[in-house]
C-alpha cells in the first residue's frame, strides 16, 4: 500500500490506462520503461525500509516453506526417529513429548545444551529423550560416540545414561587410555567397552544416524527434533520449553 500511494503523476499516466485494459509491461515504450524504473528507484532510495520489510516477508515465506519441508521430513523419516531400538531413551520413556538430540560431545554448544536439556526434562517429568550419536567433529567426536554406544549395547542404558553425562564434560582427548580409565569410574570393565567399540553394530549405529541427519537436512551439532520441528543449534531451556509446549498442544 505504501509504494502504491507514493506512485507519482508519471507513473499513474503510465498505468491509469490499465483500467480499460491490461497492463502489459512487454508493450511499453523505451522511454515509459525508463520513466518506472527512476520512479521505483528514487522511491526505494526516499523509503529503504521497505527494503527491510521485503527481506523480513521472504525470510518468513523461507521459514514458513522450510518449516513445511521440515513437517514431511519428520513424518516419512518417524520410525527411524522414534523407534531405532539403537538409540538410547531417556527421560519419560512413556511422556507424551519426544525430543530427539543429535549430539557430538566435543560440541561446544552441545556441552552449553546439556544442563538445558537436563533441567528441562526436571522441570518437565512428561518429555521423552531420544539420542542420536552424531559425531562430526573429527576423531575425538568419534570416539566418544563409539565409547557411548559400547557401553549402551554391552551395560544398558543406566549406564549409557551415565557415559554420556560424563563425555560430555571430558576435556582430555578420547584416546583408549582415557577411555579405560573413564569406564573405570563408571563401574564399567575397560576391556569390554573398547572391544565393544569396534563391533560392527557400533559402526553400522553411527552411519545410519548420518544418513538420517542427512535426510532431515541436519548438518551441525546440536540439533532437536521437537514434534514436527526440526531445531539446528542451541537454545536455551525457556526456549525450548515453549517449543515442547507448542508440541504438546499440537502444533
């Protein structure tokens, strides 16, 4: 409304005879078409804002389409999300939210997500948790993903519960000493959890949660699948919170 109120003498006689007839731009002349152009310009350049409230309508459009992209990812990839019985479930495994977390515990902004996400699920005793190893910051990510998965497959998931708490703040380099010693505290046998490392299931855990990121359009840790929304980065608990109850209500 702003543009069409500030269109000038010029430009009206250029479209005042639209009213009979159709606009067509194709049949202006070189010269009416230079005349719209300097009057665009100039009002663009007397008005910038609009610029601004162009950019903030297509960066919604983007959103909302990619929102949209997100929903249908989510759907047609549910049972790999919801249901991967390599995956480990925390939290309320009966609550009436699912948060699923890929995660890379040498993640800066994991390790910032972490006391979020657990003070989240203690002010929320109805959010289910799911983890997605999701190693893709280099050996040391790697790992500890692998660490993580040992532990799951071969003590459980009280123990995977803590593993994880514990890679998350491991500072050293995942190497095997550090690892041995780091099942140690956790009541674990070393040699178990690092043959286990290796095992082909371990492996084969890893790569389909990449494939999976990669169908859902993730590529950085961490991200949340929060109901039909996909979250790639961090936010803080409140943020999340209100994310979990916009899911709760059902959209």
């Amino acid at each position: 409304m702003r543009f069409l109120r500030a269109v000038t003498p010029v430009l009206a006689a250029l479209l005042i005879p639209a009213v009979a007839a159709a606009f067509d731009p194709a049949a202006m002349t070189p010269a009416e078409r230079a005349a719209l152009r300097a009057e665009i310009r100039a009002y663009l350049l007397e008005n910038p804002e609009v610029m601004v409230e162009v950019f903030a309508e297509l960066d919604a459009r983007r959103a909302a389409a990619e929102a949209l992209d997100d929903a249908s990812r989510i759907a047609a990839e549910a049972g790999a999300l919801f249901d991967d019985p390599a995956s480990w479930v925390g939290g309320n495994p009966a609550g009436d939210v699912t948060i699923v977390e890929f995660i890379d515990y040498r993640c800066g902004y994991c390790r910032r997500a972490h006391p979020e996400m657990a003070a989240l699920i203690d002010d929320d005793r109805n959010i289910r948790v799911i983890v997605k190893e999701f190693p893709i910051l280099g050996p040391d990510s790697v790992a500890s993903s692998r660490f993580a998965i040992a532990v799951l497959n071969t003590a459980g998931p009280e123990a995977y519960g803590r593993a994880n708490a514990a890679l998350i703040a491991l500072k050293p380099p995942a190497t095997p000493e550090v690892l041995s010693a780091l099942a140690v505290e956790l009541g674990l046998d070393p040699g178990t959890i690092l043959t286990a490392m290796d095992a082909p299931e371990v492996t084969a855990t890893i790569e389909r949660n990449r494939a999976l990121a990669t169908r859902l359009g993730i590529s950085g840790t961490p991200s949340f699948v929060i109901g039909d929304v996909v979250l790639r980065g961090f936010l803080p608990r409140d943020a999340m919170a209100e994310i979990v109850a916009d899911a709760r209500a059902g959209g």
